[in-house]
C-alpha cells in the first residue's frame, strides 16, 4: 500500500472521513508560523554565532597569556553549539513549511463534503 505525500494512507479510509478528518484539522497556518518562527529562530543563532566568533578574534587580538587561552577555550564550545543550533533550526523551519504545502495539497485535492454528497445522491437516484 502507498502513502500520500502527507504520510498518512487514505484509500481505506474513504473519501467521507478523508476530507472530514482534513477539514477538521487546524489548516496549514499553524505550520507556517511555525515555519516563520523556526526560520526567525535560525537566524537569531546565526547571528549569536556570527558574534559569539568576532569577540574571540578580538580578544584573541587584544589579549595574550594562559588566562586568555582558557577563557577562549571555554567560549569555543558555545560557537559550535550556536551553529548546530541555527541548522537544527533551519532545518525543521524548512520541515514545517514542507508540512504546511502538503496539507494544502491535500486539501487542494481532496473532494469536499458538499461534493461527494452530490455524487452520493447522484449514484442513488441513477440507481433507483
């Protein structure tokens, strides 16, 4: 059996409790705010990380001796936790508004409601 591209496997399920179980969903704005959100959050490491690497080139410049070997030391773990951060963060911004476009194709393609009522009742007379 295949899975949509939502991951989910509709055909057993029918096409009335497909559509009504879609509809009833929170939609794909949630999961594009959240996307918005995730990339803002990408950034903001980023630009922590961006800093976090000039105030070490300038106290490296400014400041000589074992203090500031270990004082760089202790900074340089926070560059890299920074940076892993910002691709974490990207990468599930990048998630959600994969997430977000696929409902909406979903939603794009599956028949509505009203829809399959007037084909219901369309097969119910043709046959009667």
């Amino acid at each position: 059996m295949t899975m949509g591209l939502t991951g989910v496997i509709w055909l057993p399920r029918g096409a009335t409790v497909n559509s009504t179980t879609l509809i009833a969903g929170a939609g794909p704005v949630p999961l594009s705010v959240a996307s918005a959100a995730w990339t803002a959050l990408s950034t903001s490491f980023v630009d922590a990380n961006l800093t976090l690497v000039r105030v070490m080139a300038e106290l490296a410049a400014g400041w000589q001796g074992v203090s500031a070997v270990a004082a760089l030391a202790k900074i340089t773990p926070f560059t890299v936790w920074t940076a892993e951060c910002a691709e974490l963060a990207a990468d599930t911004a990048a998630k959600a508004g994969l997430e977000a476009g696929a409902y909406t194709t979903a939603a794009l393609i599956m028949p509505s409601i009203p829809g399959l009522v007037a084909v219901k009742t369309a097969k119910a007379t043709a046959y009667t």
